[in-house]
C-alpha cells in the first residue's frame, strides 16, 4: 500500500501525518528522519489495526504542489 504523508515544518522539529490514519503522527529533528519515523509509524499503526481485528483503510488521499505567482 502507498500512503500520502503530510510533512510539517515546526519551529525546532518536524511533524507527519498521515489523513488515511488518523492518529498516525511522527516528530523528528530532521525531514528525512520524519519520514523515516512516520513510515515506522504506518507499519506500527497498520498493525495494531489487525490485531484488534479493526478494518485497515485503504489509501485514498493524494496530494500536488501548485506554484501561485504573485499578482502586484
């Protein structure tokens, strides 16, 4: 499964979530080590679904970047 992150800029860390799993959320120092834990978190998160036999969602949120241009 590929799931959409969101990757926060904090004033002394990082933070991710995920919108597909609530409550899955990972701080870190550094972007990459962000998506290092975050992807650690998924799996984690993934795991604690089946074991208490809850149904795990299926990715469905996507993201794009879109560059504005400033009107003066």
């Amino acid at each position: 499964m590929r799931y959409t992150i969101v990757i926060e800029k904090a004033p002394a860390n990082y933070a991710a979530y995920v919108p597909d799993l609530p409550g899955c959320v990972a701080t870190a120092p550094t972007r990459q080590e962000a998506i290092a834990e975050i992807t650690e978190a998924i799996s984690f998160h993934i795991q604690g679904l089946r074991e208490y036999g809850e149904p795990v969602p299926e990715p469905r949120c996507t993201a794009t970047a879109v560059d504005i241009v400033a009107v003066a």
